[in-house]
C-alpha cells in the first residue's frame, strides 16, 4: 500500500521493459475502485480511452518512450471505503506510427441518441 492524503498529488510511472528503441507507450485507461476485485460497481475514471476524466490529472514528458509518467490528486470513496485501488490499461505502439491508438490520443466517447428523446 502506498499512504497518502487527501488531495495530496499521487505521482505514477509505467515503464516498458523492452530493448526496442521503437516502442512508445500510452497510458489509455485508469480506474479507482474501493473494491480490488470490482472496478465496475463503484468505480471513479481517472482517465478513459486516453481522455483526462479527472481535472487534476496531468502527463509529464519523459525524454524515453518507454515511460509514462502522470499524477492527480488523492482522493477517497465515501467515507466508508478506507482504501483506494487502481486499474491501468496501458497501449504499447510502434514508435512513429502515427495511425497508432499512442498517437491519436483522446478518443471521446461517441453517444448514441434514443430515437424517442
């Protein structure tokens, strides 16, 4: 477990053990839940197919692709819930391929009217 307080910033790193010079890597998804075994039930998206649903969620640039380095503040569920967990999906793209879901960045939901509203 790692402590913190409220609000306080939360600093994350991923890193790609690979030798390939040509891989870049993009955290896509980030999901806290009280529950280790649920991120669906009670969930809070920190990030969502690459898009900040979080305000104080930020990147910072890292000279090698093979980081991914962001952080956004601490926070709790409810009282009731003393521990927060999280989920990450991260994408490992070809360096340079800039169809790639690394590059294209923020892909926002697209909603779906009902035909009767």
């Amino acid at each position: 477990p790692y402590y913190v307080d409220l609000n306080q910033n939360l600093y994350l790193q991923a890193y790609l053990h690979s030798s390939d010079p040509n891989l870049i890597v993009f955290v896509d998804t980030c999901v806290a839940s009280p529950d280790p075994r649920d991120f669906n039930t009670v969930a809070y998206d920190i990030i969502k197919n690459g898009c900040a649903r979080d305000s104080s969620y930020a990147t910072y640039y890292c000279p090698s692709s093979h980081f991914a380095r962001f952080k956004f503040n601490a926070f709790e569920f409810i009282s009731r819930y003393p521990s927060v967990y999280l989920r990450c999906e991260l994408r490992v793209c070809r360096l340079g391929d800039y169809s790639s879901r690394c590059y294209r960045g923020c892909a926002g939901s697209k909603f779906k009217r009902d035909a009767s509203s």
